[in-house]
C-alpha cells in the first residue's frame, strides 16, 4: 500500500474544516498547492494500491478516479 506524496488526512480535515476567511494567504495558498500534489498523487496511485485511510479520504474528499 502507498501513501506517498498523499497529504495526511488530519491536515485535510483541518483545511476543510477552517474558512478560508479565517486563513492567511500563506495557508491559502499552502492549501492550494497541497490539494494539488495531493490529488494528483491519488490520480497516479492505483486504488489497490491505496491505503484504507486514502481510499475513504477520498472518497469523502473527492479525490478518487
């Protein structure tokens, strides 16, 4: 199983849970970023290969194929 390049699933949490008014443009765009590397690296992995903890973060985040 592999995780690798996936963000941590408490970090999501926390993303999601905290507005974006209420983050700095650092965090924003920190977000931003990781949300891409993130879903790009769910995109490449094969969902075999996906931890049990990735495949429900995806699916509850949207980031499955």
């Amino acid at each position: 199983m592999s995780d690798f390049g996936r963000k941590d699933i408490g970090d999501k949490l926390e993303s999601t849970l905290k507005p974006d008014s209420q983050k700095t443009t650092a965090e924003q765009a920190k977000d931003k970023v990781t949300d891409a590397l993130d879903g790009a690296a769910g995109k490449a992995t094969s969902e075999n290969d996906k931890s049990f903890v990735q495949k429900a973060s995806d699916a509850v985040f949207g980031d499955s194929k």
